[in-house]
C-alpha cells in the first residue's frame, strides 16, 4: 500500500524550515558565522537540530521498508544479496532519494510563494 503525506507532515517541515531560518539568521547576526544566541534560542535550535535527526530517520526506514519490499527475495536463499537484488536495491534507493529531493523543492518552492 502506497503511503500519502499528510497536513501533519507539512506542517513539520514547515517548522523546521522556520526553526533553520531563524537559526540561519542568529548565526548571520554576529557577522563571524560565531553566534550569540540567548539560552531560549539554543533550546530552539538543539529541539530543531532533533527533529530534522527524527526526519532523516525516517525517510531512511522508509526507504530500507519500500526497497525491501520491492527487491528483496523473501525465501532467503542465500546470506548476501544476489546479483539482481543489488542492482534493484541501487535503483530503488536512487529513485526514493530523487523523488524526495522532487518532493523538497516542490514545497519549498510553495513556502516560498507571495500569499
């Protein structure tokens, strides 16, 4: 079964967009990329600097899932991955990773957009 993004997904990344800017911003404060920032913008960036780790994790157990699925023989035969089971695997991992960068400039392009 195919899995959809939900609102709920959105709004995520539009949280951590937001939290990045606001990080990029304290950092492009000082003008020495050294930043000066008040404990409540530490916090910030350290809850930020964990979600986006969350994310990363789950994009890569979504991938590992989707291209198990697909190319993986469920019979076990043999203890590494045959021939074309690497190939798909390979295939499969460069599609999801593409797909996602698709996805992550489409809404970025969106949260860019004049309302």
């Amino acid at each position: 079964p195919r899995r959809t993004t939900d609102d709920a997904g959105s709004s995520d990344r539009r949280e951590r967009r937001d939290a990045r800017a606001a990080r990029e911003t304290a950092m492009s404060q000082t003008g020495q990329g050294a930043p000066t920032m008040t404990p409540e913008q530490r916090d910030a960036a350290f809850a930020m600097a964990g979600q986006e780790m969350e994310y990363r994790v789950e994009l890569f157990n979504k991938l590992v899932g989707a291209c198990y699925e697909k190319c993986i023989d469920k019979k076990f035969k043999d203890g590494e991955l045959n021939v074309g089971e690497n190939s798909c695997v390979d295939r499969c991992a460069a599609k999801y990773w593409e797909s996602v960068a698709i996805v992550g400039q489409m809404l970025g392009a969106q949260g860019n957009a004049p309302s």
